[in-house]
C-alpha cells in the first residue's frame, strides 16, 4: 500500500468547507469518494488525511493531503485518474509516493495565508466569490507596518473565533506583508506561520482594514494582542478573500 | 417619464442568458424586476430594452439597456438604487439621462466582444466559469493573422448556429485580435463588428483555436467563409469564455 501525498486546489464558493460533515458538500468527502471509487471501494474505507481545515467558502492554490492506496499506480498516471474523475472546482496538481512516516496535518510545519481585498464602491461581480470587498479608502503602507507586529510568538487569543478546539492559542507568525496586486487591482495580506487558529487571518486582516481606515491607531495589533480578549479584535473578513497559498513539510 | 440609459456588467455563470424566458433566472427579468419595483409596479410593467441578447453562461462587461422610469432620480442616485436591489452578479456602473430618441438595440451601431481561453493540462478551478479551456498548443502568432481573414463585410454564414432568426447573416467586423493576456496568462480573443449572429463569436473562436493548433492550414477562414455551409466551421467554444465587453452609439 505506497502513502500518496497529493496537491492540489479548490475554489471553496461551493463547498462547505474542508472537513467531512454528514449531508454536506465538502473537499475532504469530495477527494475521499473518488480515492476510494478508484480502489474499488474497500472496507474500511480509505482516509484521505488533509494537512488541516479550511472554512465554508475558503480557497487553496496548494492543499496537501494524503493517503494510502491499495495499488501502485506512478505518480502522473495518479494526478490524471484523479481529475478525471474530480469535479472541476478541485484539481490535483502534483501526487508523490511518500514514506510511510510522512503525515500531511502533523508533519506540517509551515502554512502560507493569502487574502484579496477588493476596493470600488460597488462589489465586483468577477470577483465577488474571490475577494472581499471593502469600499473605504485604506493605507497600505500603514497596514504593512502595523502587520510587523503579528510577527513573532505571540498568544493569539484576542484572533481567534469561538468555536476553536485549540490547546494553546500561542502560535509563530514567520512574516506579514500587505501589498498592492498590480494585475489584478487588488490589496494582498500574505501571512506565514507555524500554524494559524479557527479564523484567524480573517480577524487580522478585519483589524488591518480598520487600522488602514484609520478607525484604530497605527499601534492598536500591540494592544489587542496584549488584552487576550477576543472582543478587542471585533470583526471577521469574509471566506471568500481568503486563499491557503501553501503548506510545508520538513525535507 | 425620463429616459435612462444604462451600462452594466454581469456574471453570466448564473443567468439562463439575457432574454426573459418562463420560469428562468435572466438578467433582463432581473432588472426588469428592480426597475419595477422602484417604480412601485406600475401596470402596464416598465420594460427593460438591451442592447441586444447574451446567452446563458456569458458575461458582460459594459451592456447597455434603457428604460422609461416614472420618477425623476438624479444619475448617480438611479446607479445606487438600483445596486442596492440587485444581485451581486450584476452591478450598475452608469446610468444617464438620454433623450427619447435613444434606443439600447437600434441606435447599437458596434460592439466589441472578447474571448479567453486559458492552457494548461487540467482546468483552472478558479477560472473555469471565466474562461474556456484548451489544452493543446496554439500559435497565437498564427490565429492573429488568420484573423484579419474575418476583418470586413462578409456573409458570415458558415458562422451562425441553428435557431438563428437573423434575416440576413452579412455583418461587418472592423478588427479582430489575438494576442497574450500577460496578466492572467490567458489567451484573448477579440472583434469589433456592426453585430454578431447568433453564436458567432464562439464559433469564429474555435476555428481560429483549430488553426493555431495546426489541425486547420492558415488560410482556411477564407475558405470556410466561402463556402457559406455551418458544416464548414463545426465547433463552437464554450459561453464562459465570451464577454461582450462594450456597445457603441452616435453621439
């Protein structure tokens, strides 16, 4: 049985998040009824393990998961049989035999958050289901340097959503940058962390915006993080900006 | 009872096209429908008059359309109304004041439609209702000069799909284009004509795809106008790649 290690993407508008849920549409039950359809249908089914959950209407440009398959198929004739078999808002793009060893949600030590913001004072219907849209004017310049305070090992509890089964709140973020997507007209939040809790890109980037807006100070992300209060951060940014870039493993 | 003129885009991924049909989601019922409304149902019902039809799964990014509306509301004002009541598939850019003389369809005297393939081994989940995708390798050099063949007035015969209720299939297209979108790495194809038949675009565009793959020689789009046969031309590429992108009217 080789442990396959797939990568692959999703446009998350249609799906009710990551995680198997009974009488939903979601990407693990999704890839999780195809993998065991091109197994013929063992008992016990096959678990297709993800690298960690995205919420209702999240995105991914590079998701990892894996599983282990009863026969030994090489890695490009693997890619293909899955997507000819995936609907069209999923698609594989890399599959690797891995070692036994290798586990998609513990071995990964490193994910990569991007979130578009769409400005105008009318929402796009191009990218309603792919940004979120914000009508007030912002400094990105502010936001980028008020971003440089989530960097670090911080306990995030003021960012994190109730309904979070999280142990510890205390987490690394590696680096933060907001930028203008020239191409695309858009605002960009990349984060890099260790790991992030139950919404909490979406609740940073919420308190960017304000701070870009100037309805907070330039130093308020020292202060909410500092309180441990999750009613200091207030707002959630919308699923639909919200992308998981990558996820990395050690080597 | 002023008249107004105006410019729209839409997401047509959701829409049974422009034309009001029985029991169906169509932007012009949609509109029709908010114009109304705002208008508090009068009777007979105000209509809504486009440009001219788009078919179910294309989109528009500058469509126009007039109406006759009860009450005098300021431009800006009628453009805001009318986005807080409408879908976010749809968004209002402008809207003018115009004398009575104006009319979206007969005073229409050129439009210009683009068309966008994406390449790539396996459908983009993020643009698959935005574009069409093509997998095999294409001259783009070779589409854009077996373009200009379409330049000009021609009987476009060979062009027009069945159910057509055209009376007569000579249209003039004034320039046609093909070139490299660096910005979203996707193929664009795109006329400026006096107006298009029924499906025409989308089947200039699949013929133009087969010469740049090389299943056609460069110089078949003269021989297939010619030939004034549909059997000539065979494919039509898919609606989601198609935008009627503007229409233009005398001053």
């Amino acid at each position: 049985m080789p442990r396959y290690k797939i990568t692959f993407a999703y446009d998350g508008t249609k799906f009710a998040g990551f995680q198997i849920q009974p009488h939903q549409r979601t990407i693990e039950q999704t890839l999780k009824t195809v993998v065991n359809r091109m197994a013929k249908d063992p008992d016990p089914a096959i678990p297709v393990i993800g690298s960690g959950r995205t919420d209702a209407g999240v995105h991914a440009l590079n998701q990892v998961a894996h599983f282990d398959f009863p026969f030994d198929i090489p890695e490009r004739s693997m890619v293909r049989a899955l997507n000819s078999q995936l609907p069209l808002d999923i698609v594989v793009k890399k599959a690797e035999i891995v070692p036994k060893t290798f586990h998609a949600r513990y071995n990964a030590h490193k994910k990569r958050y991007r979130y578009r913001v769409k400005q105008g004072e009318f929402v796009d219907p191009f990218r309603r289901n792919y940004t979120a849209h914000y009508k007030y004017p912002v400094d990105i310049a502010k936001m980028q340097q008020a971003a440089q305070d989530l960097v670090g090992t911080h306990d995030f509890t003021s960012f994190v959503a109730s309904g979070s089964q999280a142990k510890s709140n205390v987490r690394t973020i590696y680096e933060a940058k907001v930028y203008h997507d020239e191409a695309l007209d858009e605002i960009v939040f990349e984060f890099v962390g260790n790991g992030f809790l139950y919404n909490q890109v979406r609740i940073m980037v919420a308190l960017l915006l304000e701070i870009g807006n100037g309805q907070r100070p330039l130093n308020d992300v020292k202060r909410v993080i500092a309180a441990k209060d999750r009613q200091q951060a207030r707002m959630t940014a919308p699923a639909s900006g919200l992308y998981l870039v990558d996820v990395s493993y050690d080597e």
